[in-house]
C-alpha cells in the first residue's frame, strides 16, 4: 500500500532529494535541507519510520535561545547542497545553511553545515556536523544538539545499550492515555496495558537508558525478520561537551536511537553554551558512525551487538578518519600528543608519593579545578593512566589546555599549574606530576569510597508498582522509578542515623539524601552521624563533603547541638542536575570543607548532623560520594 506512494512522492520531488548508494547501503536525503528520510539497507526499502513525516526521520535538531528569552526548539537544516567529493572510495555531501546579520531577526545565529560521507564497502554511513559563529552575529545561548534517528516502529523492537542492558522495548502507543499511564516525573509512564502484554506493570522512561560517556561509544536497535542492527558509534568524544563523567541519552521508546553531541542532562543551566555578541566560534561535531549489520540466523541475533562492539573499536582505532574532507577537521597529523606519569600526594595515606592508578586525565579549555565539567564549547581529551599511573592523550587538536583530572580514592580535582600548548605533530612530555588532594590531618572517620558516584550505598529494590525488569538484580537498581519514596519506605517514623563504626554504608547509608515524605507534602529530613571522640586536640578539624549530584538542595550542618549557634556549613541553592528523578548516581561534582573549631567537640560521643532544610520537593536531593572526618595537623 505504501509503495505507490513512495514511488509517487519521488517521481514528483526528484528534484528535491539525493541517493547515495554503495551497494550496501541506500541513503535518500532531501535537498537542499539534508533530512535523512530513507535508509534502504538488507532488503529493508526504508530502516526509517515512514508513519514519521519525512522531515522527522533523521535529522540534526538543536535547543537554543537569544540571552533572556524562550528556549527554541529547531531542526538544523540546509540551505545550499553540494558534493564535496567524490571518488572511488566514498562520497561527501554537504547541505549548508547560511546566516546573514543584517536579516538576522529572531533567526538562529548559527551557520551549520550537515555532512554525509558514504563509503565503498562500508556497511553504514558517518555523519558530522560544522557549527560556525562569525563576527557581526548575535550573542545566544546553545543547549541542547543531537542527531536523531526514528526507526521503523513495526521492526525494531530491541534495543541494546551494554551487554547486561538490552531489552524488548514498549511501543509508541504504550506511552499514550488508555495503555499508559503517566507518573509524577512527565517522562516516566506505568505501562498499563501495553500491546506486548509481557511488558504490563513495568515504567518505561528514557532516562533509564541514559549512560556515561567514558562507558558507552555504541547503542542501538535490532529488528526482526529481516534481523538487522541499526548501531550509533561514537569513534571518539572529543566533540560532545562536559567529559568523560557526562551522562547522556541513548534509545528511547519510539523506537528512537540518538547522537547526542552536546546537552545539558545530569549537569544543569551551568552547561549551557553562552556565546557574545560577535564571539567567533567554529566546533566540527562528530563524525559518528552508523553502522548497519545483519544475520539470517536468528539464533544469532546477539551476535549482531557483539558486532557491534567489535566494529566500535574498528572506529576508534581509525579515528582520527582519513576520509573526511571539511579543513576543520584535523587529521592525524595535524594533531599532537601529550604522555606523563600522574602521582597522588597524600601523607595521612602514605609516607611516599603513590601512582595515580586508573586516574581520570583531560585537556580542556576550562582553566579552572573541575569546570571541566560545564566545558561546552572546545573539544575535550580524556584518557585513564595505567595502573603505574602513565598516561598517554592522543590526537589533540592543537590549543591551549588546562590538565585536568580525577584520582578514584581521592577527594577533588587535579588541575595542572601551568597551561599545555599543544601543537601540530607534537610529542609533548608532560614528565612526573603530583597531584596533592586536599587535607589538613589524619582521618578519624570516613564513610563511602572517593569516586563521585553515590555507588556504594543502600540502593533498596523498587516499589514493586514501579519496575523497569532491567534493573531487578542489576548493579544499577538506582535507575527504577520512585527511588526518592523508598527512604521514608526504609525509614517510616524517624531519619536516618548512621553510627560511625557500626553501621554499614552498604546497608544503612540511603543513597540519596531527599526530603522525607509526609502525609500530604515531603519535609525536610535531617540525617545524624554519630561518632566516639577517646580525646580532643586543640585545634581545627575539617569535615569533607565529597558531593556526587545535587539538585535544589539547601544543606545545613550542624555539630553536636541542633540549634542555630553550632552550624558549621550552610550550602543554600546546591545544585541543580536532576539526578534524582533521572535515575541517576551521580551528576556535577563538587567538594566541600568545612571547620569545626575543637569547643564544638567533646570527648565521648558526637554527632554530626546533615540537614536536608528545603522541604516541598520530591525529588530535591544531594547524593553523597565520601565524607570524612580529619583530625587537627599533627
Ligand atoms: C528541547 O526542546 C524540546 C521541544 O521544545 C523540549 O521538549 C526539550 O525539553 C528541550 N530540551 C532541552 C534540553 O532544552
Ligand atoms: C549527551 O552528551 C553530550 C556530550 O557530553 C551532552 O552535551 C549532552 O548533554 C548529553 N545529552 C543528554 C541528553 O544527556
Ligand atoms: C619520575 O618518577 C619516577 C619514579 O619516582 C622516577 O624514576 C623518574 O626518574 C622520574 N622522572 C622524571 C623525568 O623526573
Ligand atoms: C555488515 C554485517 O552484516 N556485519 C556483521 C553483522 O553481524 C553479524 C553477526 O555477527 C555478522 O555475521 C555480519 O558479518
């Protein structure tokens, strides 16, 4: 029934579309704007979801907004089309839009040029991007860009985002009134009667599916009969904002497989890319690659992700590509690299300096400690040290860089003291560097490990109302709905108290510190965490608060007595990452210290208390990484 319509739809708009075709893979886009709307791949006409509107298929879109006004929501689209090359190997087409000042208005100033690059023999096709701000255009603010793909709903049912995280997915019509049911969080729908019963009474919500960066670089979909993976892999992330921790989508019911390059999730407004009126800007994002695989043999359907994977690290080993032709895209040699060997300074943990094993290392443009984190307009360069703590940044693009990095076991973040220049060809050597976290005295307690995740802590199991099964019995059970509830759950009638040395974080530390829930409104709830003092020094001791997310929080913390005059930290407005109703563990990270003068101690037993003082808000919350006790210099 469809197909006349196809054919009808191409004989008339000829004219206003191209075919790339290697023999392998079809790609139908329209001219001059470069929407993808066909992908004929593996005796499929069109992977794509042709119940979609042809401009909704695949395409680039972007969230933005002029400084003090309303987000906008757009799909990044061509204005001019040309063929950039074209040999025996591939073809590059290019589908440019083209700003002008003196006309700009409200329109977004923003000159994007979206490529496709089809190659001989290659089962797929990489796509990329070219954003670009010249003098004379206007200051705004860039939130959100990705690419999406909508695929075909009557196929691709499966989605595979790790090996442990695949799963059948809910249809379309599942998230609707009547089959679905929304909950409190807009995203998150109880599926009620869902066409595929077998998926009745679970939660579907896309931020479930949400990854690290540093741990994704392949996602996707299989369909069945004819079986085929439809995979996004990211050969690189240089090119996507916030590093190597930046959390991001990858499918969604839909069925929906998404490139997301640049966003703001997990991390909040403080992400967000703002750009003067006529600061020049020019940012290649990607190229990423889609993949396309396919079997016969259904028992091997798997076989497709582990293809997948594999094909993943075929990428990387690739990148960067030699195939692509845009001058902003830097090969190989025209980027440099940096090695040095990282060490861990910290005299209360041992005498001598220890290598920094497995540490988290980057070049970023942030200049400052962590702000790696909301670093949005540059490239980032991250790689983990050995476990002798060297390390090895290849293929940087040249620039001026701050070394940042993180050190698992240790509180907060290493920035290098001087700036890297980095250079075309150049083997810079970075030699021994030390990073010395921050501390006064020897620990007299602490409680969690140093990774700025909340991993670690009670994660209870979900309100059997509320399963997504792909989390039952996983290590990331925080990713079920209503997590937030399940504290007053464990703690019906009072908050939590934590005795140092008795109690366990596994089991008695609630991974989120969220407001308790009351009869008709959540309160504040106020955490205790009781420990012995044999004797006191003179002197200042320090409490560290190693923060993994924090949403709308206002944290108070007293010492020993409750009332006003012993407040030793008061942290209002803390946050604003939403993790916790994301399903998260972790999102900005921040380190706070705070003094506690020896009179607020008394020798025998202690307390600390943590107050969560904003009530009113189910899903505020500040999720711990590590707190710590130190005792006054020795
Ligand atoms: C982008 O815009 C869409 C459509 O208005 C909206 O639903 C979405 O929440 C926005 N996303 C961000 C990150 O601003
Ligand atoms: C995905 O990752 C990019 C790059 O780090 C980030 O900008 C974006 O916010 C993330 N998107 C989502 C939805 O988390
Ligand atoms: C770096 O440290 C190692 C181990 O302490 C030492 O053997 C080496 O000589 C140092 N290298 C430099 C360049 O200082
Ligand atoms: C292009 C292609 O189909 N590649 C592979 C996809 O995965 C299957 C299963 O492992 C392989 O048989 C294909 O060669």
């Amino acid at each position: 029934m469809s197909i006349p319509w196809l054919l009808y739809m191409q004989l008339i708009f000829m004219h206003l579309q191209i075919i790339v075709d290697n023999g392998l893979v079809r790609l139908t886009i329209s001219k001059p704007q470069g929407l993808l709307t066909a992908i004929k791949y593996g005796g499929i006409d069109n992977l794509l979801d042709t119940k979609s509107n042809e401009l909704n298929r695949g395409y680039w879109d972007i969230n933005w907004s002029l400084p003090g006004g309303n987000d906008k929501y757009q799909l990044l689209r061509g204005s001019v089309y040309s063929v950039i090359s074209t040999s025996n190997d591939g073809l590059e087409v290019s589908f440019k839009s083209n700003y002008d000042p003196s006309i700009s208005g409200t329109r977004l100033p923003l000159t994007v040029d979206i490529r496709y690059i089809v190659r001989s023999g290659v089962s797929g096709f990489y796509c990329y991007a070219i954003c670009e701000r010249q003098t004379g255009y206007p200051a705004f603010d860039l939130a959100q860009t990705r690419m999406v793909f909508k695929l075909q709903q009557d196929r691709f049912h499966y989605m595979a985002i790790t090996d442990d995280k695949q799963r059948i997915m809910p249809m379309p019509e599942d998230l609707l009134p009547g089959r679905g049911k929304q909950l409190i969080v807009p995203e998150s729908v109880l599926l009620v009667n869902p066409m595929n019963p077998d998926l009745k009474g679970e939660v579907d919500d896309k931020y479930q599916y949400s990854m690290d960066n540093k741990d994704g670089g392949v996602h996707g979909w299989i369909s069945s009969n004819p079986i085929i993976g439809f995979w996004i892999i990211f050969p690189s992330q240089e090119f996507r904002n916030g590093g190597p921790t930046k959390q991001n989508l990858t499918v969604h019911t839909g069925p929906t497989c998404l490139a997301m390059i640049h966003g703001s999730h997990y991390i909040g407004n403080d992400m967000i890319a703002h750009f003067e009126e006529g600061e020049t800007w020019r940012k290649v994002f990607g190229p990423f690659f889609v993949y396309l695989n396919t079997t016969t043999d259904v028992s091997k359907a798997y076989n497709l992700w582990l293809d997948a994977k594999k094909q993943r690290l075929m990428e990387v080993s690739l990148w960067p590509y030699e195939f692509v032709s845009s001058p902003y895209y830097l090969t190989y040699k025209e980027r440099g690299s940096a090695t040095g060997r990282l060490f861990v300074q910290d005299r209360f943990v041992s005498a001598s300096v220890l290598p920094a094993k497995y540490a988290y290392i980057g070049l970023s443009a942030a200049r400052t400690e962590g702000s790696w984190q909301t670093e949005s307009k540059d490239y980032q360069f991250w790689t983990q040290t050995d476990v002798d703590g060297n390390f090895i940044i290849k293929n940087v693009i040249p620039g001026v860089y701050g070394l940042h990095g993180w050190v698992p076991g240790f509180i907060g973040d290493y920035l290098k003291e001087d700036l890297v220049t980095m250079s075309a060809g150049s083997e810079t050597q970075l030699g021994n560097l030390t990073y010395i976290p921050p501390r006064v005295g020897p620990t007299l307690w602490e409680i969690g490990f140093p990774d700025r995740t909340a991993n670690g802590y009670c994660v209870p199991d979900v309100n059997p109302m509320y399963v997504n099964k792909l989390f039952i019995n996983s290590p990331e059970k925080f990713r079920q709905y209503g997590m937030w509830d399940r504290y007053t759950d464990m703690h019906p009638s009072s908050d939590q108290v934590f005795t140092v040395g008795i109690n366990d974080p596994k089991k008695d530390w609630f991974f989120a510190h969220v407001d308790r829930r009351a009869a008709d409104k959540y309160v504040p709830s106020t955490w205790e965490i009781r420990f012995h003092l044999n004797s006191v020094t003179s002197g200042i001791y320090k409490l560290r608060l190693s923060i993994a997310s924090a949403t709308r929080s206002d944290l108070e913390v007293h010492v020993n007595q409750m009332n006003g005059k012993q407040l030793i930290l008061q942290l209002l407005n803390l946050g604003a990452d939403n993790t916790v109703c994301r399903h998260g563990i972790h999102g900005l990270y921040q380190l706070y210290s705070a003094d506690i003068s020896t009179p607020l101690l008394i020798e025998g037993d202690n307390c600390i208390f943590l107050t969560q003082a904003r009530g009113g808000d189910a899903f505020c919350g500040i999720l711990y990484d590590y707190i710590r006790l130190e005792a006054p210099p020795t």
